[in-house]
C-alpha cells in the first residue's frame, strides 16, 4: 500500500487527467446536439441531420472496446502509467483537430468522414483511459478506502461534462452566424492548453505498487485478453450488464435531453445546458459519497439501490420535462444523474476488484468499455428513433431505459460483493 501522499497526489492526477480526457469526449457529444447536424450534414432534414450526427457519435463508443483491450493488454505487460500518458495524448490531440475540421460545405463528404476518423480516435483513447485510471486509484489505496478513492476518478466524468457544456454554453450565446461559423471551435481548440496541463501531470506521478510488486513475481499471461476471456468469463459478461442502466440513462439525461427538449418540447438550449451543469456539480459531491457509501455497505447493495431507483423514474423524468418549466426540466436531471451516481460512485472500485492484478487492466476495461457501444453509444440513437416513430412521444423511450435497468439489477445481484476482497 502506497503512504498517504502518494495516494492523494495519485488520485489527484487521476481526477484532473480523466477530467480533461472526458471534457474531450463530451464536447463532441454537445455538438452533436446542438451543431453537427447542420455543419456536417445540412442536406438532411433536422431530425435525420440530428440522428446522423449521433450515429458518428456512438462511433466512439464502438471505438471503446479496442482501445479498451489495446492498452488493456500493454497496461497488463507494461504497466499502469505509461497507458495513462498514451491515451491522454491520443484524446488531445483529436480534439484540436476536430476544432480545425473544414465543414460540408468547404469540402463536402470528407468533412463527415473526417469528422467520423476523429471520433473513432477519440474512442479508442477513452477507451484505455478508464482502466488505467481506475486502477491506478484503487492499486494505491488500502483496503476499506478503495470504493472512496477510485470514485475520485469517476468524478471527473461529471467534471469533464460540466466544463464541455460550460464553454459550449458561452460560445452559443454569441450570434448565430458567428457560432456556426468559428464559435463552435473555440471549445474544441481549448483543448490543446487542457493536453498540456495533464501531460504535465500525469508524468509525475508513480508507476502502480500492486502491478510493481506482481511483475516482480510473476510473468504473467502472454496474451492477458485471452487469459480473462478463459478464466473470467463470467465476470466480464456482469460487469458489462451492470454497465447498461448507468450507461444508457446517463447519455438520455445529458445528450438526448438536449436535442427532445429543443426541438420536440421548443426549450431553450442555455437552459437545458444549465440544467446538465447543475446535475454535474451535485454529482461532483455524491460521486464521491456513494463511494465511500460502498466500501461500508458493500458495492452491490448500492449499485442496485442507483439502478432500482432510476428504473422507477424513467417516466416521471420525462413527465418533468414536458412540463416545460424551467425549476421541473432542472430537477428531473439532477434527480437523475443522482441516481446515476449512486451506480458510478462503486463502480471503479467494484469492476477492478473481480480481477486479478496481472489481467486486471484488460479484465476491467473489457467488462467496462464492451457495454458503452451497446448501452450509450447507441442510447441517443435509439431514443431519437423511438422519439421519431411514436411521434415525439417519450413513453417508448422510457420503456427502454426500464428494459435496461432490469438488465442491470439481474447482473449486479449474480455478482460477488468484492469489497473486502484483497487485491
């Protein structure tokens, strides 16, 4: 176990890192929202221009699962931190670019290929990103601490979302033709400063204990991909079902909202962008709670208390927000992503913890990345489709999202309780 100062500076770097790297990932999903359509796709009409930009968007979740298993496998060899740095890198980078990307009109179908190359790039880094992170928190803290100090790293999810939709809130405020214009970059380029301090950052801190002291030991597997899919089945595929409820409901509260209550309910975009900003900074508090909450109570009765709770508010939160009152459209998000958090907060810590620390890379990023195309990349997608033949009615999205919460309660009670369990 690492001294006190190491953990803290290891979770700190984690937070701030995954921070930038989520801010990243989220700008595109804002965009996809809000301007995509009609940069990269004008010839279509709105609802097929909104569904095409979010099918490059779930781009990068199917991406996630090849990152996932790449830097799984060299995490697994190598070790934690140089993954950290690698994806970071990756996440940055493609992000400037998209800022520079020429729009249809300047140079017609390449700019949405381009624009789908970028995202795949994107995907593939956060990808990778997870695992490393996670457990670099959790292989650095003790027994009794883990549930607490990996969902640091998962707060920085809502603080990457909170920052993405901060900046895109300012640079939509400007005139129309201006943000259409080069507006809509701003946040994109922003990036390059983001990069910086985390590469700064993540340099400085120390290589796992856990996989220092396990290396030294063992060899371990050759192909650690393979060794999960042999020893850890099981394992994988309930991690993967736990992911669907967190998953697909966080991407309906925070990406579809947007798009249904703009175009279908005629809402403000400042005020549904207000409304994910002030879900984020509670769920930068309960995060953290939830996770302590776990290493007390254990991973699974709090995992299912998140997903039984949102399996129950999947109509009332679109009842909220058809009401089209400003105080109901915030609530019903924040109530939401609360009950979001109460999954995210243990997760880190619960999905590490169902494998061994020479496949433990691979084993948690396999379980965790192979759900996001399934679950959230698809969720928006599958929700704007179901929105489009019920004639903008929620109902049949609402029966969706219970669907997959039901997934999730039946893998999360099959699961083993981890959190006493010794790395």
């Amino acid at each position: 176990m690492s001294q006190p100062n190491d953990i803290r500076r290891v979770v700190i770097a984690s937070f701030i890192g995954t921070t930038i790297e989520w801010y990243d990932f989220f700008l595109y999903g804002t965009a996809s929202a809000l301007v995509f359509n009609k940069l990269f796709f004008p010839s279509l009409d709105p609802l097929t221009g909104t569904m095409a930009a979010f099918a490059t968007y779930a781009v990068g979740f199917f991406a996630r699962p090849v990152g996932g298993v790449v830097f799984g496998h060299f995490g697994d060899k190598i070790g934690r931190k140089s993954m950290l740095v690698t994806t970071l890198m990756l996440m940055g980078v493609a992000t400037i670019l998209i800022g520079l990307l020429p729009t249809y009109h300047q140079i017609g179908i390449w700019a949405p290929l381009l624009l789908v190359a970028l995202r795949f790039i994107q995907g593939f880094g956060v990808g990778g990103e997870w695992g490393g992170a996670v457990l670099m928190a959790v292989e650095h803290g003790g027994e009794g601490r883990r549930g607490f100090y990996a969902s640091w790293v998962q707060a920085g999810v809502p603080v990457g979302l909170l920052l993405a939709n901060a900046v895109f809130m300012l640079v939509s405020s400007m005139d129309e033709k201006a943000f259409l214009s080069w507006g809509w970059r701003i946040p994109f380029l922003l990036g390059v400063l983001l990069l910086g301090v985390g590469m700064f950052i993540r340099l400085k801190i120390i290589e796992s204990p856990v996989f220092t002291q396990a290396k030294a030991e063992d060899a371990g597997p050759k192909v650690p991909i393979l060794a999960v899919l042999r020893d850890h089945p099981r394992n994988v595929l309930l991690a993967m079902g736990a992911r669907f409820a967190e998953n697909a409901f966080f991407y309906i509260f925070t990406v579809l909202a947007l798009s249904y209550g703009s175009q279908q309910l005629g809402l403000s975009q400042s005020m549904l962008l207000n409304a994910v900003l002030i879900g984020s900074a509670v769920q930068l508090v309960v995060i953290p709670w939830f996770g302590a909450l776990s290493d007390r109570l254990g991973r699974r009765p709090v995992y299912l208390g998140g997903a039984f709770f949102l399996m129950l508010f999947a109509f009332p939160f679109f009842w909220m927000i058809e009401t089209r009152q400003t105080t109901l459209v915030i609530l019903a998000v924040v109530i939401g992503l609360v009950g979001h958090a109460a999954m995210y907060g243990p997760q880190a810590a619960f999905f590490s913890e169902l494998f061994g620390t020479r496949v433990r890379y691979s084993g948690a990023s396999l379980g965790y990345q192979l759900a996001s195309p399934l679950a959230g990349g698809l969720a928006p997608l599958i929700a704007t489709a179901l929105l489009d033949k019920s004639g903008g009615k929620p109902w049949p999205v609402a029966v969706y999202l219970i669907f997959m919460a039901v997934i999730t309660l039946v893998s999360v009670w099959m699961a083993e309780e981890t959190n006493k369990k010794a790395l």
